[in-house]
C-alpha cells in the first residue's frame, strides 16, 4: 500500500470510513445484478412486509423490494452528490483563483459570494429548485449554486497565500505567462484545500438532496432517491419502521464516512493538525 | 559594447502617504560579458531597480516609471525593456534576461520536480517538446555541477539543501543561454562557503557563455572579488559609479568612503581610538524617509563633511578624469 494511504489509515476510523464507502460504491454501482430485482416492480400483497430472505431489508407501502431500492436509490443519490461535488468546486475554484489572484476582480466577485453565502443553504436550494421545476439536473444545479460561495472563499484565501510565494515571481521572471501561472503554478499548490472541500461538499450534498426531496422539492418521487425514500414511506413509519430506517441508514452512514473521510484527508494534508494523528 | 544601457531611471510608488520615488534618474551601464555590480544598504532602491528592468514590479502596487532601459539582444536589435509590449517582454524573460532571486528556499514551486521546472523555461522559449526539454534539464544541472544529477532531477525542491536549490535556479536561469542575468544578492541567504561556490559557479558559466551580469548585493566583499564596474546608490540615487578597481582604491563619494571604513578589514588600518581599543566604524543616523526626504543632498545629515551648501540641492553626478563619478559637491570636477 503507497504510503500516503497507510498514512490516511492509521486512524483505524478514517478506514472504516473508506470501506464503509466503498461498500456503498460498489452495491449502487451493481445493483442491478446484486438484488437480481426491479426497484420499481410493485406486489401489493407483499406491501409492507418485514425483512425475510426474500426481502432482505423488507417491502415498503407498494410491495417494492426496500434493499433493490436503496441500491438504485444509491446510485442517484451518490451521483447527485458527485455531481453537485464536481460542479461547485469547479465553479468555486475559478471564482477564487480569478478573486484572488487579480486584485480587481477580488471585490466585485467576494461581493456577490457574499450574498449567496447569507442566504441559508437549504433555504436557497428550496428557492432554487422552485424556481427551476423539480427535476435531477435542477437539483444538481441548485445544489452547486448552494456550495460554489464556500469553494470560492476557501479557494480565494489560499489564492491569496500562494500568489505572494517567491516561485510565482520566479515564474514570471521566466516569462511563464499569467493563465499559465495561475493554471500550472498556483493551482497545483491548491489541490489539498480543493480536495477537502469536495469532500465535505459530497456528504452535505447527501444530506441537502434528501432533505430537499424530503420536503418535495427535490428529485420527482419516481426517481428512487434515499431521500424520496424517505419522503415517500414516513406515513407508514408506525407500521413498519425499516421503510424510513434503511434509507435513512444508508444516507446516514455515507454523509458521515464522506466526513469522516474529509477529516482523514485534511489531517493528512494540513501539517499543522498532523500531530494530533 | 553595452548590453544595458539604463538613462534616468525613475520608479515612484503611489501610496497612501503620497508620491514615493523609490528609484531616482538611475543611469549606468552593463558591458557585454561583463558584471556590474549595485551596492546599497536595504531600501536603497537596488531590488526595484532590478525589478522594474525585468518589469515584475508587483502589480498591487500602482507605480509609475519612466526612462530608458535599451537592452541589446543576440541579435544586435536594441530595444526599451520598460516601453516593449507585455508579450514581448514575456519572450525575452528567462529567455535574453534570466534572474535568479535572493530566497533560494521559496523560489522554486514546491508541487513540480526541479527537472520540470528547468524544462518549463525551455519549452517555452525554445519550443522543445517534453522529453528533450527534459533531457536539456539534466544537462543544465550537471552544468551547475549538481551531484547525482539523473537522480535529481527527478526530485522535489523539499529534497534539496539551499545551496542544492541555487544551483538548480541558475540552471533555470541559465537554461535558455540569456544574453544578461540579473542576480538579486543571490547568496545573501546562504552560508560562507556556499556563497563561494556559487559565485565561483557564475564566474565560470560567465566566463564559458560570454552573459553580462547584474549584480545586486550589499557584500562588498563580494563585489570586490566578482564585479567589472560598481554603482553605489543610496536613497533610490546612485551616488558613486566606477571601475571596481578605483571605487575601491579610491572612493571619492562620502557615503562610500564610509561604506568601506565600515569594513572589519579596513579598521586595523585605522588609529586606535582615544580609549585604546579599536572600534568598528559606524556611518550615524540612518536613511531619510522616503517621504521625507532632505531638502539637499540626500546623505548630509549622516555625512562627516558636509557643509552649509549641501543642503541646498541634489548635487548632480560629476564625471571624474578615471571614468567614475560621484554626486558631491566636495569631489573636484574633472578639467
């Protein structure tokens, strides 16, 4: 194993985390094949039936099977979240770079983050995806629009660190040009506040898709999502708990090993919180 | 032939206290194949004059600067590095003038390997693609006599020593064969023994390309040993220019008379105070604000000499019959 990654395991929780992860990862990702199932095939007299060996995790209020549905849930919520993860830290990161790194452009641009930052991130979402119409893509995008102020803001103040550092006049004195500077010498020597934002960014992403899709303003119904799971089945809850608990686990324990994964990877990369190993 | 001639340089900075000018109607003059060296204490205006020949004044600061700075290149064209457009300067930077700075540990990107960094400047100006660019690094850290070169340049600035890493910045400042290197107290963060080394290393690489250096230090040990001709500034002006040779044997300007007395060497020739021991000379006060500067000659209130006209106005530069001058009123002009 390379040694960055026994250096990222030696808290035996960042590992459980890893492989929490990776679990969840792999069942989405072959879910299909795995529970042999369709997530939407529906048999009313199996509605509501508790975990068995046919129904491993049970059956929610239409007969469908709950374990084919968290993993094909899994799936969208995981791609929801990556998506979100993926977009606002491009987004975020070019904001910052551009604030930071020309000093004209610094007001202007933290003036509008600013704002967007004020408003509650939930709230903002809701916002966002009223005005959009619920659908995945919407969601995504409202969700980037909700995260990119924080990528700016962590990207801009390290900006503004490495652009005074000695190698970025080296590099110009070489005549290395400014895009090139920005791209191939101040960026590089971001990535590790980058990575750990878009970790942190992939477990709230979870946590706000469910949250917007339980309040109905997220992902249409059809589309089983953790979250829609959620949204669908609590008026069942006091009949049979395990449709509101599994996909509440499931997205439960993703956003905290996406955390908890995030911290491993700060800790790892921040030499200052090193010691505390 | 003169690979730079600087006419009347002036750099001011705009702050909120008002007009600084940082660097004041600088000329001089670097010989082809030659060194000229600038001396000056901290805030004398070298480190601005050199960047603002290389145009990297930073660009948070607004400043103004006017002159002329005509920069003979390979090809014999003379051009105005402070009036060339943006893309041009960028072509000649690193590639006709390299500089190498004075903070070894910070001027290499601690992301890329050194070898990367060196192909960078070669890829850029000589359009090498990447594996010859980077077998041209190779060949320029052996140059710069860096053990175990292969191997290094394969490795990160954090592997390498500060002398290591000084070496590797005047491979990237050497690598595309400029015509003049700018070098900004390139030892002053290094130890005695380093310091030679580096310095006899440029020595030779001059000796073997044929560059002009310029020379930013307050060592004058060091300029004594190294440099073709010298210009002492002092409050943004330069006061005293000349061969090496005389500035040395014969300073003629007070500020470097005092410079020199100020010399551990130069103490046991002088007479043993009063109380018997020998103490170091020191020139008292210290530099005028820039804000504020003296009505007359900036150095009359630390000079030993001066007189009721000094403090009338900035005495211009008076060329001597050897080819120095000096800015006093007190230096004889030449016939």
């Amino acid at each position: 194993m390379p040694l960055i990654l026994r250096k990222l395991f030696r808290r035996r929780i960042v590992l459980a985390a890893a492989i929490a992860l990776a679990v969840v990862a792999l069942i989405s990702l072959f879910a299909g094949p795995l529970s042999g199932l369709d997530p939407n095939e529906t048999a009313v007299s199996q509605r509501l039936s508790k975990p068995s060996s046919a129904h491993l995790l049970g059956t929610d209020e239409l007969g469908r099977d709950l374990f084919a549905r968290i993993a094909f849930g899994g799936r969208y919520s995981l791609t929801i979240a990556l998506l979100t993860a993926v977009g606002s830290v491009a987004a975020g990161t070019l904001l910052g770079l551009v604030a930071g790194f020309f000093r004209r452009l610094d007001a202007p641009v933290m003036r509008v983050v600013d704002a967007m930052m004020s408003f509650p991130d939930i709230l903002l979402a809701i916002a966002l995806v009223g005005i959009l119409g619920p659908s995945m893509i919407n969601v995504v995008l409202a969700l980037v629009l909700v995260y990119t102020p924080r990528v700016a803001r962590v990207v801009r103040a390290s900006t503004l660190v490495v652009r005074e550092l000695l190698f970025v006049e080296a590099a110009r004195a070489v005549g290395v040009s400014t895009i090139r500077i920005l791209w191939r010498h101040i960026l590089p020597n971001l990535m590790s506040p980058i990575l750990v934002q878009a970790s942190f960014i992939f477990a709230y992403a979870i946590l706000a898709e469910a949250a917007l899709s339980f309040l109905g303003v997220g992902v249409p119904p059809e589309i089983p999502t953790w979250g829609t799971m959620v949204a669908g089945s609590q008026q069942y809850a006091h009949q049979a708990l395990w449709i509101v608990l599994f996909p509440g686990l499931a997205i439960i324990v993703t956003a905290l090993s996406l955390q908890l994964l995030g911290d491993g990877i700060r800790d790892l990369l921040d030499p200052r919180l090193r010691k505390s190993m | 032939m003169n690979r730079l001639e600087v006419r009347n340089l002036s750099t001011f900075f705009d702050t909120d206290e008002g007009l600084i000018r940082s660097v004041a109607d600088v000329s001089f003059n670097i010989r082809a194949g030659k060194t000229t060296a600038i001396v000056g204490e901290s805030g004398s205006g070298k480190s601005v004059t050199s960047l603002t020949l290389m145009r990297l004044l930073p660009r948070t600061a607004s400043t103004q600067v006017s002159g002329q700075a005509l920069f003979v290149n390979r090809t014999g064209q003379t051009l105005d590095l402070l009036t060339l457009a943006e893309p041009q300067m960028r072509a000649i930077r690193g590639n006709e003038v390299a500089m190498i700075f004075q903070e070894p540990m910070t001027s290499l990107n601690p992301v890329f390997t050194i070898g990367e960094q060196i192909a960078e400047s070669l890829r850029l100006h000589k359009g090498l693609d990447h594996a010859a660019a980077m077998a041209q690094a190779l060949r320029m850290l052996e140059l710069v006599e860096i053990p175990a070169a292969a191997q290094r340049v394969r490795e990160y600035p954090h592997q390498l020593s500060g002398g290591m890493r000084q070496r590797v910045m005047i491979a990237l400042a050497m690598a595309c064969d400029p015509t003049l290197l700018i070098a900004d107290e390139p030892t002053t963060a290094l130890d005695v023994t380093i310091q030679a080394q580096i310095l006899a290393l440029m020595r030779r690489l001059q000796a073997d390309t044929g560059m002009s250096i310029l020379f930013i230090t307050h060592n004058l040990g060091v300029v004594a040993h190294h440099a073709d001709d010298v210009a002492v500034m002092y409050a943004g002006r330069i006061v005293e220019a000349a061969p090496v040779n005389n500035l040395f044997a014969q300073p003629q300007h007070p500020y470097t008379q005092g410079l020199l007395a100020c010399l551990p060497g130069q103490q046991r020739k002088l007479a043993v105070q009063k109380d018997g021991k020998r103490r170091l000379y020191a020139i008292r006060g210290q530099v005028s604000s820039p804000l504020a500067p003296p009505p007359g000659c900036a150095f009359e209130p630390r000079c030993d000499k001066a007189i009721a006209a000094c403090r009338e106005a900035m005495p211009a530069l008076r060329v001597d019959d050897a080819g120095g001058s000096a800015r006093c009123i007190l230096v004889p002009e030449a016939a």
